[in-house]
C-alpha cells in the first residue's frame, strides 16, 4: 500500500473541504485534499438561493438577530453558543468570501445583494429580513468554484478520485485514512497529523431526495464504525420545494421573490399555518403543512403535490394585498433574472416555465442536522462530556456541531460549511505545529481491504440496486416527514432484513481494478445501510416532536424531558452491531442563562425555549 | 416506451474487452420523461454491473456527465429520452483518453483550465472599513454568463480545433479566463491576455460555433471567445462587453 504523509489530510472537497484546506494551508500546513470527485463537482455545487449574513445591506440587520432565528429554527435543540459564533463568523467569512472574487449580486449600492429566506428575521422576528446574500440561484457554486480557485492559486495538493474507505485510530488518536485510487483500484493509505471530514450527507437514504448520487454519508458512516457517536441523527430535514416525483431542489428564494405555495383549491394555504411569516416559515413547518394538505385531500389531482407559483400575476396580487411598495413589484424579465437556473429546471425537466405556470413540488429529503459530533473548533468529540479525538476533526453537513438543532434554516448550510470549515483550518494548522506523528499500525488498511475483497467476491443474488430501492422505499414510507413507533419499528426491521442480505447474499458484477463503479457503489450503500439504521434507531427512542423529527404518537415538544442531543454508538461490528442511543448530551442554553443571569424579565428574555410560532 | 441503448463500451483490465466495441441494451417501459442518466442507471443496477460511468448531482450543476448522446455532448441527467427517440447512442467525449466505458481521462482539460490563472487576483489592500469590494450590478453582469461553467468538458471536446490539437486550451478554458478578464475587481486581465495570445491560446479558435449549443448552461461559449479575441486585438478589458440594457 502507498503510503502518503501530509500535515492534515482534507477528505471530501465541497464547500467546508476547501475552506478547511485553504485555512489549514494559509495557517503554514502540508495538506492534501482527497476527494472521490473531482472538487468542482461536490454538492455544495448545487446550493442555490443564497448564504446568510447578517451584513444590513438591504435592511437593518444584526448578528444577534440571525442567531436568535438559528435558535428558533432549529426548535431550540441548536447549541445557543455555537449558534452565536456562527452567526458573528458569517459576516466575515461572507466577506472574505468576496475577496476571494465570489461574484455576488449587487445592490445598487454596490454592495452585496441580499434576499429573503424562510425563517430569517428582524428584531428577534419582528419581521422578515434580507440576510441571504446571492449570486443569481447558484450562490453554492459560486463559493465551490470561488473556494476551489483559491486552493489553485494556493497550490492545495489535490487526490481527486481517491475516495476514503477507512479512518485509522490509534489508542483513541486519528493517524489518518485509508482511500481507494478509483482509476487503478489500489490502496492508499494517507497519514497525517490531522484528518478533516467534510464528505457532507446521506440523504440517498430516502427515494425522494434532492441530493446528488454520491452523497452517502461515508465519512460519517466510517466514523460510526471507529467509534465515534453521531449525533442528532433522528433529525433530517425534508425541503418541501422538490420538484414532483424527482426530488430536485426548488430554492426557497423562490418564496424570498414572492413565490407562493398553492393548493388544489387554489388557496396559499400557508396563511393558516404561519399567519406571520407564512410561505416563509422554517422549512419542517412548511414540509408537514403540504403533507398535512395532501391528507385532507387538497394537494394537487390528489398526487401528494402542491403549486409553487412565482408569476408575476399572482407574486403581484399578494404583495398588494399585503400592502408592499409598488417598487417591489416583479415581472418577467426579474424572474429571469433572479432566477435563471430554477426556470432552466422546470423546463428541462417537467415542460413547465414557471414565467407561465405554477411548478408541481413535493417535499424531498434535503439534509442531515446530525452527523459526526464536533465542538466549534471542528475538532471531533466522542462523547456528552465533549472529550475530543485527537487530530479528528469535522465541518458542513456530515458533522454536527450543532448549530441547526432539530431544523436547519435556509442558507445555513452554506454558513456552516464556510464558518466551521474556516475555524477547522485554523485549528488543524495550530495542532499540527505542536502533534507528533502517531506511527501507523503494521496491519493499516487490512481490515477494510478485506472487506472490499468480501463485497467484490459477491455471488449471491442479491445487487446493490435493489437493495438500494428497498432502503429508499422503507426510509420514505417509515423514517420520513411524520413517524410512530410502529413505523420507525417496520423501518428497523426492513432494515435488518436488507443489512442481512447485504451482509450474505450481495451479488457484484464487476471484478476489475480500474474505476470499479459496481464495487464502489455497494460499499457506499452498506454506509448508507448504517447511517438509516441509526437514523431509524435515534428517531425511535426521542418521543417527542421537535424540528423536522414529527412523532404522531408524541404529538408535542416535551422541553422537560428531551432538551437533549441524542448520540448513538456502534460497537464496530461491521456485519451485525450493536448500538447504543443516549441522551446525555444536553443542550447548550448558554445565551438564555446569560439573559437569566442579567436579570431580564421572562417574556423580555429572547432565548429562553417557547413554543414556536411563525 | 421500448428503447434501444447502444453504448461504446472498453474495460482494459479484461484482456477481450481492452478495445473498444457497441453494446446494445433493451430497456421496457421507459417514460419519455425520463433522463438519459436513469436509463443508464437502470441498465447498470438491472442488467450489467460493470457498465461505468461518472454521474452526482443528476440535474445539470455538477458536470460529471458529460457523453456524446446520439452524436451530440450532453450532460446525460439534462437530456430526456423524448427528445431523443427509441434508439439512443452513447459514446465518451472526444479527443480525451478513454479510461473505461464512458470514462475518460480528465487531467488533460484541468490542466488546460489550469493555465489560465482560473483564480481572482487583486493585491490593493482590502477596504479599510472591512467590507466588500464594490461593484455596480452592471459590471457584475459583464461577466455574468461566463460565471455558469460547471466544467463538464461538453464544449472543449465538441470543438474540431480541440480535436486537431489536444494542445489547445479549448473553450471552457476560455471561458474561464473570460470570467475574471471581465470582472472589474480583478487585476490579471492582461497576464491572462498574454497566456491566451500564445500559439495554443484562443486564435486556435476557428469560430466553427460546436461549443455554443454544446453547453448545457446556454452559456454564450463562441461570442465569449470573440470577446477575449477583441480584448486581446485592442489591448483591453473595459468597453468590449456591452451591458445588457433589457434590465
């Protein structure tokens, strides 16, 4: 096995990959970034409406306010701390992002654009602010190619389609990773001092789901398997703006523009389930409001979907309703404008110009909150008291660190990647000045190339594909937007019935070297396999409702009890594990304490958990 | 609908299979809404394994997919199968080493990409009020439709000048360039005239237009070539592109 030895190694190269690596690489590191696609191609690629900083632009706006909206949405599960230093962070990182060329909108001003987003308010939701700054709808790769250009200006090593398999830990310290060089099938073995996760999420766990095909969670996956917890697993947020039956995200700047959510009897129905920010409630609002629509018999030709309707027509008629200035006002030529990519979809995909028409959507499975537990230092912990693994670290949407609680705001993603990636960097390139090299075990990367050779040895009869589908099908039925325990126990069951069959009867057809796609494809689908389980089994064990975790037989959040991160661990088993779901971890209320310690009188108090309303 | 899948197909770690050959697949009940990317992902999950291909995001952003599908290069997730009839053909992008089926090797177009300088250059100091750099929403759209590259390479192997000469830098290399040429903020607009204006740089360009409709972005990939072509006759940056008045 070639072995390869870098300060830190960067595995996964969207958005929170090459902010890490750039930091890391300025602060005086050796990093390599190894990446199973080539970096232009990761997810953050796909992010479309904006990024939110609290700039005031456009409209009066303050940190504070933006965390306050964090905390809120993320139905007062989010770390208040983190949540603090995310909102403070975005405004520089934003800015730094600009001086690294990122071509953001302008105002007429020339500053940068900024919009409206779900969830982001003013004076502590006083009303609905423009925070999300923008470059058209492609915002997330702008910052991907912005991020991945200044990692070329500043000569990053890259291994791109080296994918990582394995992370190797020594007497609890990480010493690095083990990859797969796709184009001749070998092993590497990457040694550093530091190694970052940044390979994003798993949301192919679901058959309705606006992630790319490769993201199934293999850093996070890895990481269970090496015993580390993840966290807050339960909580994973459908986008309720899918394109019908494919999944492919519709930005919710859609609605930031105007754009409203409309019924099969014509009705913007949001206005009975946020009377305030209506279409622009959080996004786990939003999503069980279409579901709830569909039950009563009002979505679409009964289809499970509702309209999104952006014309200006109807954009126009509800700001006059509601009394909006005559200037902001919309027509063709802004629709076109603001929202190029979108109005590309829906006519590629479904014939519909939504200049014209309404767009068919549906909720689609869009993003884990949970993931690999790290503090706001991106250094991974491993446990409630938050004992840190040394030179593991984490960022974006694979680690949980957690500043989106039970429900992720829009554009939060892009902050996170972009804050949490940045202080990863920072932190990484201090640790590895002062860490020694932990030798690598003689039987490095063993263990998971025989794996590899039991999965490509496959003969049995059943193929990745379909198990796959069976997954998706049960994730979607059992373990989506509204659960039970009888739900989430089918879920379970259906799940050890596919890991029995992955695990005995896997059936691979290609048994080459060289870009063994087949191979590939099946070990993911055993991360995918591990990361529904917990999924399943953390949703199970919360019995309450919070965010985007909605139990139909614990109606209500339940502060008393589950004011509590969950972590799951597995006993490194790899065929049959055994898991454990605490809730030891309680969540950090520190801003509500400092207004309790300040004496602030209870309904002044900002932070303190209340039911939510929007 | 029935379809009829005929793929280029070489595998060069099995002894029979290291040149290239057509295979053809049959594929029931296709919806003709259905992306090219699907079709190929049910031959590869229902029927055959071993069939390779690069794909993520499946909606036209990432770039992985880029094939010559009946004879034109398009992203497979961003073409349906109305469009394209009951026999479809797909072979890799030309001009590049194929790997493995529809594989090919990339480095050759990064490293093109690469020459240009493809990163933002300006060493003032930042604004002494730590804010953003200005820009007028105007000059932001100078450079607008060059900022849509996502890489994908349709357009680089669709060009014969690209195919002639692999030395080229090619379109999307231009494209590029073009970005950050245009951008008012940058200052390596010349540095990077200079590189195009070399034997391999943009006067390969015969203006045969292959690249324009190759884009799945609808980037305007030919009038961005004439516009770097200009700036390097006139020795400059400001005044080539006119704004667009419509808004």
């Amino acid at each position: 096995m070639q072995i390869h030895k870098h300060d830190a190694i960067i595995i996964g190269a969207g958005g929170a990959g090459l902010m890490a690596a750039l930091y890391a690489s300025k602060g005086g590191a050796d990093v390599a970034v190894v990446s199973k696609l080539y970096p232009t191609r990761s997810h953050t690629g796909t992010a479309q409406g904006g990024i939110g900083a609290a700039l005031g632009n456009l409209d009066e706006d303050k940190p504070i306010y933006h965390t306050y909206d964090t905390v809120k949405g993320g139905d007062y599960l989010t770390d208040q701390h983190a949540a603090k230093i995310l909102a403070e962070n975005a405004v520089d990182a934003v800015i730094e992002l600009e001086h690294m060329g990122l071509p953001f909108d302008r105002t007429s001003e020339k500053r940068i654009s900024q919009r409206r987003f779900g969830g982001h308010t003013r004076n502590f939701g006083e009303e609905l602010v423009r925070r999300a700054c923008h470059a058209a709808d492609r915002t997330g790769h702008m910052i991907l190619q912005t991020l991945y250009q200044q990692c070329i200006k500043n000569e990053v090593s890259f291994f791109d389609e080296f994918q990582v398999v394995d992370m190797i830990v020594v007497d609890g310290v990480c010493a690095g990773v083990v990859a797969i060089e796709l184009g001749t099938g070998e092993f590497h073995i990457f040694h550093g001092k530091a190694s970052f996760f940044a390979t994003g999420g798993w949301g192919r766990c679901w058959s309705v789901t606006s992630n790319a095909h490769s993201l199934t969670g293999d850093g996070a996956a890895i990481a269970l398997r090496r015993g580390v917890p993840l966290e807050d697993m339960e909580f994973f947020q459908f986008h309720p703006t899918g394109i019908y039956r494919m999944g492919i995200l519709i930005t919710e700047g859609v609605r930031g523009e105007g754009g409203v959510l409309i019924n099969s009897q014509g009705e913007r129905f949001m206005e009975r389930y946020a009377p305030s920010a209506k279409d622009l409630a959080s996004r786990d609002v939003v999503s069980r409001a279409i579901y709830l629509e569909t039950r009563a018999g009002r979505s679409i030709k009964n289809r499970g979907y509702v309209h999104l309707d952006v014309r200006p027509q109807t954009v126009n008629r509800y700001f006059a309703e509601e009394g909006r200035d005559q200037g902001d006002f919309i027509n063709d030529a802004t629709v076109e404008r603001k929202l190029p990519d979108i109005l590309d979809f829906c006519r590629t995909y479904l014939g519909v110009d939504p200049v014209k028409e309404p767009m068919p959507v549906q909720p689609t499975a869009h993003y884990a909150m949970g993931g690999i537990p790290t503090n706001v230092d991106a250094e991974v912990i491993i446990d409630a008291a938050g004992t840190v693994m040394p030179g593991a670290y984490a960022a974006g949407e694979t680690a949980c660190v957690s500043v989106h609680g039970a429900n992720r705001l829009g554009t939060n993603s892009l902050v996170d990647l972009v804050v949490f990636g940045r202080r990863g960097g920072m932190k990484m390139a201090e640790y590895v000045k002062g860490a020694d090299w932990v030798p690598l075990p003689d039987d490095a990367g063993q263990e998971i190339r025989a794996e590899f050779d039991r999965i490509r040895s496959g003969s049995g009869s059943s193929r990745p594909g379909e198990l796959r589908a069976k997954m998706q099908e049960t994730m979607m039925d059992n373990v989506g937007v509204f659960r039970t325990e009888d739900t989430l126990r089918q879920g379970i069951d259906d799940l050890a019935e596919l890991r029995e069959r992955f695990h005995r009867d896997l059936r691979i057809d290609d048994k080459a070297l060289v870009f063994n796609t087949d191979l590939m494809e099946a070990w993911e689908l055993g991360c995918l396999l591990d990361l529904a389980d917990v999924t399943a089994r953390a949703a199970i064990e919360r019995k309450e409702s919070r965010g985007a975790h909605s139990r139909e037989d614990f109606k209500g959040r339940d502060d008393e009890h589950w004011m509590a991160h969950s972590l799951v661990l597995h006993d490194g088993r790899l065929d049959n594990p055994a898991y454990e779901v605490n809730f030891d971890k309680r969540v950090d209320l520190s801003l509500w304490e400092e207004e309790i310690a300040k004496g602030v009188p209870e309904e002044r108090q900002k932070f303190r958990p209340i039911e939510r309303v929007y | 609908m029935d379809v009829t899948f005929k793929i280029r197909r070489q595998n060069p770690d099995m002894p029979d299979r290291r040149k290239p050959y057509w295979q053809e697949f049959l594929l029931a009940d296709v919806d003709p809404t259905d992306r090219v990317l699907e079709m190929l992902h049910r031959i590869k999950w229902e029927q055959d394994g071993t069939l390779s291909l690069r794909r993520s995001c499946a909606h036209g952003i990432c770039g992985s997919d880029a094939m010559r599908i009946n004879g034109v290069n398009r992203l497979a997730c961003k073409v349906l199968v109305r469009d394209l009839g009951e026999r479809i053909q797909i072979e890799p992008i030309l001009g590049m080493p194929v790997i493995k089926d529809l594989i090919v090797d990339m480095e050759p177009f990064f490293e093109h990409y690469r020459r240009v300088m493809p990163y933002f250059v300006n060493d003032d100091p930042l604004p002494a009020d730590g804010r953003e750099r200005l820009q007028t929403q105007a000059d932001r759209e100078l450079f607008d439709d060059s900022t849509k590259c996502i890489l994908c390479a349709c357009c680089t192997t669709s060009c014969p000048s690209f195919w002639a000469n692999g030395h080229y830098v090619g379109p999307a290399a231009i494209v590029q360039a073009h970005r950050f040429i245009f951008d008012t903020r940058d200052q390596a607009g010349q540095e990077r005239l200079d590189i195009l204006s070399e034997p391999n740089g943009v006067w390969r360009c015969r203006t045969i237009f292959n690249c324009t409709p190759a884009c799945p972005r609808d980037i305007e990939v030919t009038k961005a070539i004439g516009e770097v072509k200009l700036a390097i006759r006139k020795r400059k940056t400001i005044g080539i592109i006119q704004p667009n008045v419509s808004h």
